[in-house]
C-alpha cells in the first residue's frame, strides 16, 4: 500500500478500460454508459434498434469527448450474442469491463400470461447474458490480472428480491435467476482473474418504469414526483447513483467485492 493508492484518483479510476455495455442506447445503461465515459473508459454500447443505439453513442461520444461505438443487437438469440461478440473481439484485443444491463418485461394478467412472456424475457435476461458472458470470456480473461481483474456487472432488479407490483410474472424470476447465475459466475470466475458482482435497481427514469406507471413510455414527461412519494429516499434513481455504484464496482475500490447483489433503490426493499 502506497499513499498514492489510497487517493480517490487510483481507488476509482476506470481510465483506459474498455466497457462492454448492453442495452446502453436509453435508460440505466445509457447512465452507466455516459458514467464510465465520463472518468476516461472506452466504451461499446449495444441495443436492439440500430438507429437509436447510433444516435446514443455519437451523442455521448460528443458530450464527454471520448469514444462510444455503437454495436446494435438483438441479444434474445444466439446470432446476436455471437454478432455482437464477434464485433468486439474484431476490434478489442482485451474487453476490462462487461455490463450485462439488456433486458426486457412483459405484463399481462396471470389468467392470461402467454408463453411467449416467459420464453422473450427468460430468453434475454438469463440465456442472453450467460451465452455473450461465455463468448467474450477470452477478451474478459485477456483484460484481467490479479491485480485488476477484468469486471462482470450484472443489472439485475429489486423484483428479483421481492415481489413485483405490476403482473410482469416472469420477470421478477428472471431476475432472481440472474441474481443466482452472478454469483455462479463469481464462483467459476474469481481465479481467472475475472470478478461478478449485480447491481439490484429500485425506481429510476426509464422506458420500462414508464410503461407501468402510466407514463406510456414518454420518460420526459413521466410524473416521477409521483412515483417518488412511495421511495423511502423521497426520489428515484439518478445516473451519479447507478453510475457511481458501477464505478466503484469496476475500479480498484470494488475489487474484493465478489458475488454480491446490490440494491441501488433509495431503501424500498429495506423497508
């Protein structure tokens, strides 16, 4: 241990790494995105529509003057894991962090729940991420050393760990399923130089919260004041808290944290 080590400068930093992030074109992956640009990372961000995952990445490329490449893919099928991890290894040698945050919900009345919801979002939120985890181990193991390992974050949610109040009967099991595959994977990973750790989000800003709370989607003009009133913080969730949680958990601060799911959700599941 050195003085040096102890600054905030070398216990936070994420400079120099290369990000892999999922789902990164709106929402929490966007914030995390934007979060490890900000403190010098590389960072790919993938989403099923093209267009609007090309928008994100030349945007947040312009405002934090770093390199956001864009990646499209549809990771609820095997082609699309293989596309997109065949894109990266194409032009990284070595990827440092992995953020697994693509996911998707459906609602519907448990009378009438179709197979369909089950099949899309298991096929997306668990065999998505285990089968682009699997893909990019080389570059994953390439990037880690022991004293810095390479870092999985997964993006689970607090309706993995209590039940969710909108009838979205297979997410909150896909959720708690990803929650048990991180810390597999933390098990597995550890001694090749590669950590796992989730990331249990509570309320913020985005598509998916707006659809079930009557925002119909529209994030801007989504009356979060509204949902806030149940939060025990009194708010939802910013991008310093998701980014910040992520940072740390990809930096030298979070570096003998293994396995672990951490709620980011101003205290909801705590009370």
């Amino acid at each position: 241990m050195t003085t040096d080590s102890l600054h905030i400068s070398s216990l936070f930093s994420v400079a120099g790494k290369v990000a892999v992030v999922t789902g990164g074109s709106r929402g929490i992956g966007e914030m995390i995105a934007a979060g490890l640009l900000a403190n010098g990372a590389k960072v790919y961000i993938s989403s099923r529509k093209a267009e609007q995952c090309d928008a994100t990445a030349a945007r947040l490329s312009a405002t934090y003057n770093a390199e956001c490449v864009s990646i499209p893919a549809d990771l609820s099928g095997l082609d699309g894991v293989g596309a997109l991890a065949a894109a990266v290894a194409e032009r990284e040698s070595a990827v440092h962090i992995l953020v697994n945050n693509a996911g998707v919900s459906w609602g519907a009345p448990i009378a009438e729940f179709p197979e369909k919801g089950w099949d899309k979002v298991f096929d997306t939120n668990v065999k998505g991420v285990f089968f682009l985890t699997q893909q990019l181990l080389p570059l994953l193991e390439a990037g880690g050393t022991a004293d810095d390992p390479a870092r999985i974050v997964n993006i689970g949610s607090i309706d993995g760990l209590r039940t969710p109040i909108f009838d979205t009967h297979s997410y909150g099991p896909s959720k708690a399923a990803l929650h048990a595959m991180t810390r597999e994977m933390a098990a597995r990973l550890a001694r090749r130089n590669i950590i796992a750790n989730a990331i249990a989000p509570g309320p913020y800003p985005t598509w998916m919260l707006s659809t079930g709370v009557g925002g119909g989607g529209d994030v801007d003009n989504t009356d979060w004041s509204a949902v806030a009133t149940s939060n025990p913080r009194g708010r939802v969730g910013t991008p310093e808290d998701i980014a910040g949680l992520t940072i740390f958990l990809c930096s030298r601060a979070g570096a003998y944290t293994v396995g672990e799911v951490i709620t980011s959700d101003g205290g909801t599941v705590a009370s």
